[in-house]
C-alpha cells in the first residue's frame, strides 16, 4: 500500500469515530464561526487596504505599515481559513500532518 493511501491517512481521516455521520446540526455548528471569522475577516480587512490606498492623507509610513499586516492577514484567511471551511462541512480533518506544520508556520 501506497503511503498516505490508505484508511486512516491524514487526507481522508473523519471527524467523528466509527461510521458515525455527523448530523448537519453538529456540521453548522463547527463551520459557521469559522466561516463567520473568515468573512469578517476578509471584508474588514480589504477594507482597511482600501481605504488606506484610495485617501492621500493616509499614506503615512504607519498606515502603509497597517496595510501590510492587512494583506498578510488576508493571505492567512485565505490560505488556512477557507479551506479549513470547505473541509470541515465535508466532515473531514483539514490538515495532515505537513498541512498543519505548514498553517502554523504560515500563521
């Protein structure tokens, strides 16, 4: 057998024991206050970036500074958030084990 093909490899490990499937309740329940962070998130953020950009008399050093973390922000949004939403309401684990070295370093 192929590494990480089989039962039980990081890409296909279920959330819930056994043949259990979680109810769609439990589903909402785990993926709206991720989605809820990642959409405020985003929306706050390229807001920031935007009127920061788009106002002459911000363009300080301090908020080009605040744009910056901004943007890194939404590049951390984008690339562990979404996927972690998309995957969790599929009802499996979001990260093997390269996947969540690579989300904590990135974060």
């Amino acid at each position: 057998m192929e590494s990480g093909s089989g039962p039980g490899s990081p890409s296909t490990v279920s959330l819930v024991p056994g043949d259990a499937v979680p109810s769609p309740e439990d589903k909402m329940a785990s993926v709206l206050p991720v989605l809820l962070v990642c959409v405020v998130g985003v929306v706050g953020n390229a807001t920031v970036v935007l009127v920061v950009l788009n106002t002459q008399d911000m363009h300080t050093p301090t908020n080009r500074y605040l744009v910056s973390l901004a943007l890194a922000d939404l590049a951390v949004l984008v690339a562990a958030g979404l996927p972690n939403v998309s995957k969790s309401s599929a009802g499996q684990w979001v990260c093997g084990h390269a996947g969540c070295l690579g989300i904590t370093y990135l974060q």
